[in-house]
C-alpha cells in the first residue's frame, strides 16, 4: 500500500483524541480451549495473521498539501511485537478478571506515532479459556470495518485470504491525493449538492442543541478512567418478542437500554429524569459491496423512554421515534454531524477538534450502537469463537457507551464506562439482563409485567 489521505472524518477523530479522552474502539473476543493448542502458539498466531493485514502496516502521517492533512502511510519499521503482546489474569473467575484487565488495557492511548492498534492475549489457566483485546483507532475504522479487519485473525478469514492471496487476485489500490481529471467535473457538482445538504445538517445540528446542560451521571466529567462490563442475551427470544410486537431487533435492544437505565438509576435512588436521556444511534452509510475505506457514518438521535414505567409503552415509544428517524433518513437531523464533519476543511478538523469534543454532550448523553458480525462459526487456532463484546468510545463528557453485537445465537452486550463517574457499570450490565428476561416473560406468558417503580 502507497499512501492515502486519511478521509475528513477519519481525521475528526484523529484529532479529537487527548490523552483523557482516547478514542480507539475495541472488542473482547473469547474463544473455548482445544486440545493440544497452548499460549504460545495462539499469540504467534495472533502476530502472524495481524502482520499480514496491509492495512495494519499503516500509520498516520502529517502532510504539506491539503494544509492541515494527513496521510495514512506504510510504517517501514513495523514489528508486530510492539502490538501483540500476552497478558495473564490471576482471579479465579477467568471472565471477571478479563473484563477487568480489558478496562484497565482500555484505558491507555494508543501510540501516535506507530500503527494505531494493538491487540492483547488475555489467558489464565493454559488449558482453560482465553480473550483476545482488539484495540483499533477510530480513525482507521468504524465498527464494520473493524469488524472486516479484525475478522483477519479467524482461521476462516485466514484461510479464505491465504486462497485470494494464491490466485493473485489484484489488490484494490489505495486512493490518491491526486484525483483523476476526468473526475475533477463529476466531483465538483456532487460538491455543490454536499454544501447544501451540510447547510441543512448545521441547521439541524443547531436547532438540536440544548443549552440546559444537565450534570448526571451519563455526562461527568472524564476522569480518562475506564471500566468495563459485559451482559448475554438469548437471541432467540430477541427474534420471539420482534415477532410478537413488530418492529426490529435494534428496536427491542434501545428498549432494554431505557429499562435498564430506569431500573439502574432507581436502585441509586434517582428519580428518572424530566426529561429522558438523549442516545447517538450510529448509523452506516456504506453500500453493499461498496469501497471499505475511511469511516462512513451518520446517526439517529433517541430520547430513550426512561421515564416510562411499563416495558410495552417504552418499546412502543422506541419504534415510533426510530421509525421517524428513519423516515427522515440518515443523512438529515442532528445526528447526520458526522456527514457535516465530511464537509470541513483539513485545518478546521485540526483547530476545531477542542470546541467539537466539547459540544457533543449537547447533542447526546450516551452512545448505544449495534455492530454486525458474521454469521458463520469462527474459531482462532481451532479454539471455537464463544462470545464477542464490542467496545465503543466515549466522546468528551459522556461516560457511558452500550454496543451490541449477535453471534452464536447470543446477543453481546458491551458497556464501556468513566471509571470514576460509574463506579457500579457491573450493576447497570445486570440490569441489562434483568430487563432483557423480563420483556421476554411477558411476551411468553402473554401478561404486563409490573412497571419497575
């Protein structure tokens, strides 16, 4: 790979990062131990396959032109060693003590001036369970594309790669700084048509703004502390409640959010607010079979229903608000900011980074987003692919973030907090779980669950 300008987007969270507010995704993949496979053969599996992913290879470069730029550019003293390394957990509960160490792994800055990834071994008992930590820029990609790279280490990924990589199958080139000049006209009428859709997403970005910012617990300040929290839902009974109510999946999910919030907050003995928790809904903007490059997203903005007391009402609100979201499409409303964001200039994103890492809490107080993964087993080594929790960042001022992801007939749920705002994120996960059971019993067994005071 030559180089490549990172994408307006890309280079929005390249420089909204600070050493408190890092903004890197993640994953916490763990996989069931197989006969014969030890730790030592998984981390050499583990540096083999991450150092025959291009696009690993790649860090990110200041340039002369477009002032304020930057290139994403091949690491000519690239050692995978300084990013896969093996860390062991001494509790007895091997999830408990990865989850933590996940945290406390999460927390740390990537470094700036190497590829901006790492991956870390998490073990215990060598023949027992083992996690991989995915940790990954969130300038070098959105949760698909995480997802697509990321995916390289499974040994079914692995092999399909090896067979392209044999046929020769051309690599798609990285795309120029220079554009080609029959495209120069093409490029310049979808700019006027991007303008003016910008001008209507600033619009849209301001009437959404809310000036009574509200100190809770979803919105203190960053401490740059990380804890982690995880929760399992049976998907099965996901696709039972979908059918029974209608709607979708991501629908039923931002409801057992809203529940579990209601519920969080009233064993802290808070009253649910006036006025409901605003949720960032991440929404991609990549085409089927479409180039994978740079981070193509938009949002939906929720007010999650967490004033209401019965789980029906809540869904029912969620449907509605969501379906309104998507009537509209997701390049309209505030939550299309990162469409804007595709129309700034390199030099705005450079100096503009602090005042938009500090506005984002008047548009949203937490970030709940569904991140898709194959269907297929996976496995690592031969050791099965059990569970995947995602990881998302938490913007400036926000201490909360929810991502979710089905694999295995499960459903993933990852909660990355501020370690000091939400101290009890493990209490808030089970709450999750406990939502989750109850909207299922009471679509099984056909009654109204009691509200949850």
């Amino acid at each position: 790979m030559g180089t490549e300008l990172l994408a307006p987007l890309d280079l929005a969270f390249w420089h909204l990062e600070s050493d408190a507010h890092p903004m890197h995704l993640g994953a916490l993949a763990v996989f069931a131990p197989a006969p014969g496979v030890t730790p030592p053969h998984v981390l050499e599996l583990l540096r083999t396959r991450a150092a025959a992913i291009p696009r690993l290879r790649m860090c990110v470069r200041d340039v002369l032109l477009p002032v304020g730029g930057a290139a994403w550019t091949v690491d000519k003293d690239f050692d995978v060693h300084r990013h896969v390394r093996r860390v062991a957990v001494d509790e007895g509960d091997f999830m408990a003590g990865a989850t933590r160490l996940a945290g406390e792994l999460m927390e740390q800055p990537l470094g700036r001036g190497l590829p901006p990834w790492q991956m870390y071994l998490i073990g215990g008992a060598d023949d027992g369970p083992f996690a991989v930590l995915v940790k990954l820029h969130h300038a070098l990609a959105d949760g698909m594309r995480a997802v697509a790279i990321g995916a390289g280490i499974f040994d079914e990924i692995a092999a399909s790669t090896a067979r392209s990589a044999a046929r020769g199958r051309p690599a798609v080139p990285p795309r120029s700084w220079l554009p080609d000049p029959r495209e120069v006209a093409g490029m310049a009428l979808g700019r006027i048509g991007e303008v003016g859709r910008a001008l209507g997403v600033g619009a849209s970005v301001v009437r959404a703004g809310r000036l009574d910012l509200r100190s809770t617990a979803f919105t203190a300040p960053s401490s740059g502390t990380r804890r982690l929290a995880t929760a399992d839902l049976d998907a099965t009974a996901l696709q039972r409640i979908r059918r029974a109510e209608g709607g979708t999946a991501n629908d039923i999910l931002l409801a057992v959010v809203a529940g579990a919030l209601r519920r969080w907050m009233a064993e802290r003995g808070e009253a649910p607010a006036a006025t409901d928790p605003r949720a960032l809904v991440p929404v991609s903007r990549r085409r089927p079979g479409g180039a994978v490059s740079g981070n193509r997203l938009s949002a939906y903005l929720l007010d999650l229903p967490v004033g209401a007391a019965d789980p029906r009402e809540r869904l029912r609100a969620v449907r509605a608000a969501m379906d309104r979201n998507k009537a509209a499409g997701p390049l309209k409303g505030a939550g299309a900011v990162a469409v804007l964001a595709d129309q700034l200039h390199p030099l705005a994103h450079r100096f503009g980074a602090p005042l938009a890492a500090n506005a984002a809490r008047m548009l949203f107080d937490l970030l709940v987003t569904s991140v898709p993964l194959p269907r297929s087993a996976l496995s690592l080594g031969g050791c099965p692919l059990s569970a995947l929790y995602p990881m998302a960042p938490l913007a400036r001022g926000q201490s909360l973030a929810v991502a979710l992801s089905m694999y295995g007939g499960r459903v993933h749920v990852g909660l990355v907090a501020d370690g000091k705002a939400l101290p009890d994120l493990d209490r808030l996960a089970g709450a999750v779980a406990e939502e989750f059971d109850e909207i299922g019993a009471l679509f099984t067994a056909g009654r109204v669950a009691a509200p949850v005071s």
